[in-house]
C-alpha cells in the first residue's frame, strides 16, 4: 500500500509544510495532562489544562516556530516524608498546539488547577492582487 501524500494532488502547492506538521502533531499523543479546547467566540480559543498540583512557578508556556509550548516541572518535596500510597503524579510534561498563521496566545491564568490559555485569531484584510502578463517581443 502507498503512502498518499499532499505532493500527489496537483492544486495543493506549497503544503509540504503542513504534511510535516500532520506527521509531527501525530506522534504527540500522549493524554497527560488532560486538556479541553473551546471556541470562545467566532475568532477566538481557550485551551483549558488540568494542572492540579501545579503553582504558577511550575509552569512554563512559550511560543516556538508556530507551536504553543506548555511545560509543567514540579519540585520533589517528598524528602523526608512516608507514603502509605501514592497516588498522586508528580511528574512533568509538555503539551504542544500547533498554532495557525495568525493565531495569537493571550493571556494565560490559573485557578482552581486549571490553566486557562485564551488565544485569538487576527483576519489579515483581503487583499486582491493583479498580476501583469509581459508581452514577448
């Protein structure tokens, strides 16, 4: 069986990119921390994080090459104390969103374990452009 590619439809020009990116997002599927995403409004996003545990010193979010970036580290504490059952990860991790041209990270706030991100899309004005064929002598 044959891998289809974007490169095998003609009309599709210039989405090498996304076909990685497609690749790239599947490999990360991993379910911790659970998330939701919701549209907030007809241009705008909030990605929701389950972050119990968590202070606002644990975790880091960035923007990198289109991609929101949020990483949780938290401190080991445990020295000195006895667990009975531990049940209860205190474990880091990094969840990646893929970000669309235009799409901007806005705020971000944490309360009640829940690490609300809201993010905004930015319409670029429609723009028609002529393009004047050359005549050949």
């Amino acid at each position: 069986m044959t891998k289809l590619t974007l490169g095998a439809y003609p009309h599709l020009l210039g989405f090498e990119d996304l076909e990685r990116l497609l690749e790239r997002t599947a490999k990360h599927a991993e379910g911790y921390p659970p998330f939701n995403i919701e549209q907030t409004s007809a241009e705008s996003y909030r990605i929701t994080l389950a972050v119990a545990g968590f202070a606002e010193d644990d975790l880091a979010i960035t923007v990198e090459d289109n991609q929101l970036v949020i990483r949780g580290r938290q401190t080991d504490d445990t020295e000195g104390r006895v667990f009975l059952h531990r049940g209860i990860a205190a474990r880091q991790f990094q969840r990646s969103f893929v970000l669309a041209d235009g799409v901007e990270v806005g705020e971000a706030r944490l309360e009640s374990g829940l690490l609300h991100v809201d993010l905004a899309r930015k319409r670029p004005d429609t723009v028609v452009q002529t393009i004047r064929i050359k005549r050949s002598v």
